[in-house]
C-alpha cells in the first residue's frame, strides 16, 4: 500500500491523481467536489457506468465499463497507476463484489470504500442477525424463511400464515439479496391482502432466504458517516424521498430527492433522537471494528435509514457507500478540501468534517419511462420529445447567478457522438439548492429542475415543501404523545 502519511507540503499546489469509480449523480458530485480544490492540482480518473457529460468534461482519463465489472476496473486502474494516488467508489455493486481487495491487491493503489467482508448490504439477512446481537432495540421484530428448512412448499407457507398471525399483516419483505423475483415488498404498496403477500413472498423464497419484518410507522432519516476504519465522522441528517410521486404516491424509487437543514438535524427530530443514532450504529460499528482490520471499514460503511418511532430510531438497512440522493446535499457545502479529507480517511486521523452552516435541496428529473410515469400521467408526456436530447445549458447559466448555491449533476444520462446527452432508463439529472433556509434552497433547486429541456423529465414537486415538512412534524409530535 502507498503511504500517504509521507506526503509533504510544497510551495506549489501538488498533482494528485485519484480513481472514481462512478455511477451517476453521486459519482458527479464527488468530481465536483475533487475539481474545487485549492490545495491540490487535481486529475481525475473516471471508471464510468455510461458516458456521463459532466464527467467526460472533468476527467484526465474516461473509460465506459457498463456492468462496472472489476476486471476491468483493475485494467484500467493499472494502466494509470503511476498517476493515481488513491481512488474513490460510488455505487454498491462493485463494493459488494470486492473490489477494494482486488484493486488494492493487484495495483496498490489504496481506496475509499470497506473491503468484501464488511459490505453489509451484500446479505439483507446477514444485517438483520447483526444488528440482533448487537443492538436489539433498534431492529424490527423478523423472522427469517429458507426453502432449504422446509420439507414441503406447503409448509413453508403455514410457517408463514403463522408468523403473520403474531404480527398482522402489515410487514415487508424482503429477500437477502437482489433476485430474479419481485424484490422487497411492503403492506399497503406491494400487496394489500394476505393472499397477495404469501404470493409476493413466495416469488422471492425460490432464489434464497427472505425475511419477513413488521412495517414500522414513522418518519425516515438518512444517516451517514465518514469513517476512517478508527473513528466515525457522522454527517448532518438528510430526508430521502423514496416515493416516485407528488404527495408520496407510487412506486419506491432510488430517491426522487432530498433535504437537510441549516443544522445537524431534520425538523421533526430531537437531538436525542441524533445522539441515539449516532449510539446505535456505535454501537455497531465498535462491533465489527474487533474483528476488523483498523482500515476495513475505511469509507462511509455506515449509511443508514432510520425511522423514527413512538419508542425511538429503529434501523431499516445499512449501505456500505455514500447516499444517493443524500451525499448530494453534503458535498457541495464541504469548508474541507475533499482532498484533504480523503487524505485523512487514508491516514486514520479523520474526526470530524467541516460543512458551511446552509440547507440543501435537492430535486431529480426522470425520464417518462421510469416507475411508471407515463402510464400513470400520460397527459403530461410530450411524445415528440421523449427521444430528443438532453438541454442543460439553461440550468447551468444558473451559476452565474447564484454562483455556489446550485449544482447540476448528470447521473442516468450518455454523451453520444453526435455531441449531444440523452437520458437513460433511470434518474437523469439532479439539481442541488443551496440556501440560508430549507425554503431558499428549494426555490434554487426548482429554478434549476425548471430550466432543464428536452426528453420529456420530469420530477416531484414537492420535495421539501413546507407542506410536506409540517406533516412530518405534525407526525412526530402524535407518536412521541402516544407513548405518554
């Protein structure tokens, strides 16, 4: 392994290189964060999911991997090798996959993200046991199913009917890994009679294990943490919109948008409500830290959605990568060079990271085809446009006028030959806000979503509405009255 700890200070901004393995916006953000260094001269190496413009534009080198496979990762890492000191991964798969140990081992080139063995989210059921042991209090109450356990389908489902019977029917379920079947399903969304949910169920249980956990009322919160495999720097709370539609109607998503406040807290959170999140994962963290090497857990390992309850934060899942949408509204207002932040992940000496004292909005458009928006708002699909390219050029002259209060991020969009930038099947592009209030920088962040033309996008309009917010609110103070 590189020893960054010998680096030194020179009287000339020094040239770094660094890796991003990048799938969409998240990546985006984090070039961008890269590219406004003042201390370091940066040049940046894109291992890319599609040919993303914005980072095409920033990169030194670009290369499109489509199933981010890490072969050819590692290929493309070693081919600049003598340039890159240090990388940094974005998306899930090719954490889960190992690509740390493969790329560290075959490049030594060291990188921001945990090793194989603790990217939890491999195993959904893995997570539910450890967090069992661990912090009890904080899990839902579950009851994992496995075809290899049971004689007989017919049994397997009587076990079901009878777990049901204990918890009602208002559950989720969830597979242990991503498979061929439905996925994860939740009571009210994905099957609203009991008959619905054993069938959802039974689509899973032939591809592996599926848990069945209760559904929890409350308000979401997005946690997350940089970590330096010795010590967590938690990152303020964020709200995730998860819903495809206005008024949380619709399919789950992979976020539509997200918030933060001026502060370290959402609005209807209590500082306890933090500290005890921050104890929980803690918690969990000193845990897998014994038997853990002191940079296995290097990266953000801890990203986590908590909800809140009547008795207190419960945890819904953990990630072993930044948020995406979340670390979107975190890394526009770093006062840290990320640089030097990541140099401090790699060193072991990173307790804290410093942010500007702003809110954050962000907004995503998404083309027509995604969770279903053109079958549910046919009306509001311009045919004719759907196919047509991507028109940023309005939203970025948006900088001009707010300067640093507004980012756009490309995530689910390709840049072609004929120079122009289409949408993919996925979120295409975000907006981030940025302002002295949640209010303000949602107006910046809608202002920029508005400006975007071309492919008929779309986008929720109420993320971080006051309307919205109050509810939530308006939600917490009746649960946490309830307890009484």
């Amino acid at each position: 392994m590189r020893k960054t700890e010998s680096r030194e200070v020179s009287p000339l901004p020094e040239k770094i290189g660094i890796l991003v393995v990048s799938y969409g916006a998240r990546a985006a953000a984090m070039i961008d964060a890269f590219a406004r260094s003042d201390n370091y001269r940066v040049e940046i190496y894109v291992a890319d999911k599609q040919k993303n413009p914005f980072n095409v534009k920033q990169a030194k080198e670009h290369v499109v991997i489509p199933d981010l496979s890490i072969v050819q990762i590692c290929k493309f890492a070693k081919r600049f090798k003598h340039k890159i000191d240090f990388g940094l991964v974005g998306p899930e798969k090719p954490i889960i996959e190992g690509i740390r140990d493969v790329v560290e081992q075959e490049t030594d080139i060291p990188l921001i993200c945990p090793t194989k063995e603790y990217a939890l989210e491999a195993s959904k059921v893995a997570q539910r046991l450890l967090f069992e042991k661990i912090v009890p209090e904080a899990n839902p109450k579950f009851k994992v199913f496995d075809l290899k356990n049971f004689s007989t389908v017919a049994a397997v489902k009587e076990e079901v009917n009878k777990w049901l019977n204990q918890t009602g029917n208002e559950v989720a379920v969830k597979p242990d890994r991503p498979a061929a079947g439905k996925g994860v399903g939740v009571w009210g969304d994905h099957f609203n009679t009991r008959e619905e949910l054993v069938d959802h169920f039974m689509s899973n249980i032939e591809y592996g294990p599926v848990i069945i956990e209760e559904k929890i009322e409350g308000e979401e919160s997005s946690f997350q943490a940089f970590c330096d495999g010795k010590h967590l720097a938690p990152l303020p709370e964020t709200r995730d919109y998860k819903r495809a539609f206005d008024g949380d109607k619709g399919p789950n998503t992979g976020g539509m948008g997200s918030y933060k406040t001026v502060g370290d807290i959402l609005p209807f959170m209590t500082t306890t409500d933090k500290e005890k999140e921050i104890e929980i994962v803690t918690q969990v963290f000193t845990e897998l830290r014994r038997r853990a090497t002191s940079t296995d857990l290097r990266g953000i390992p801890f990203y986590d959605a908590f909800i809140h309850t009547s008795t207190g934060p419960k945890l819904l899942e953990n990630n072993s990568r930044p948020g995406d949408p979340e670390i979107q509204n975190i890394l526009p207002i770093l006062k840290d060079d990320f640089v030097d932040v990541c140099y401090k992940l790699l060193e072991g000496n990173l307790t804290r990271v410093n942010l500007q004292k702003r809110a954050t909005v962000v907004t995503y458009k998404a083309p027509p085809n995604y969770a279903g928006f053109a079958n549910a708002f046919s009306e509001r699909v311009k045919t004719n446009e759907a196919n047509t390219p991507i028109d940023l050029a309005q939203a970025e002259k948006l900088t001009g006028k707010y300067r640093d209060a507004i980012r756009i991020y490309p995530a689910s969009m390709e840049l072609r030959e004929n120079g122009n930038a289409y949408a993919l099947g996925s979120r295409a592009v975000c907006v981030v806000g940025v302002g002295n209030s949640i209010s303000e920088a949602r107006e910046v962040s809608l202002e920029g979503v508005d400006a975007i033309a071309g492919g008929s996008l779309w986008n929720r309009t109420d993320i971080a509405s006051r309307e919205h917010i109050n509810r939530s609110i308006e939600h917490m103070k009746e649960l946490r009255l309830s307890k009484k």
